[in-house]
C-alpha cells in the first residue's frame, strides 16, 4: 500500500484558524501509522473562498478534503483509510 498524503493547509486564514495546531499530527500518531502517511503543508489549498471562509483549517487526506479539520477528524480518516485499504 503507497503512503497515504496528508496536506495541511498553511495559509494565511488556515494558520490564523488552527492549522499550526495540526502539524502536532506526527507528535501525536502512534508509529505505526505514522510509517503509513507523509505529512506536507501547503501554503494555500485554495477553499477560503466566501462561502467556505469559516470551514478553515482545512487538510485533505490523499484526495479527501476535510474542512474544519482536527488532529482527531484526520486521525479518524486515515484510520479509515487504512482499516478499508481505500487507498
């Protein structure tokens, strides 16, 4: 199975809302996953837009987009990912 790719959103709107909060993600995954994903940050995803201003930080996991996004919310996706070989 090829590594499961974490994007972090690091603009500006994702970092005022959060995001440095999520790049904790290889502090707190146990190690077995953390041999299973790569984590990059992005300077701008592109989904601040009006309409999905408040939903920052956004992450996406290999192509899944999560807005709002937690260390538990992406930890549960790609918990999923791999309990489903969707990858």
């Amino acid at each position: 199975m090829k590594k499961i790719k974490i994007t972090i959103c690091t603009g500006t709107t994702c970092y005022i809302m959060g995001a440095t909060h999520l790049q904790r993600l290889d502090e707190v995954m146990d190690a077995a996953m953390l041999e299973q994903v790569e984590i990059i940050g992005s300077h701008c995803l592109g989904y601040c837009d009006a309409e999905n201003f408040g939903k920052a930080p956004f992450v996406k996991v290999n192509d899944q987009l999560i807005a709002d996004a937690t260390l538990d919310k992406v930890i549960r996706k790609v918990r999923e990912i791999l309990n489903t070989g969707a990858n």
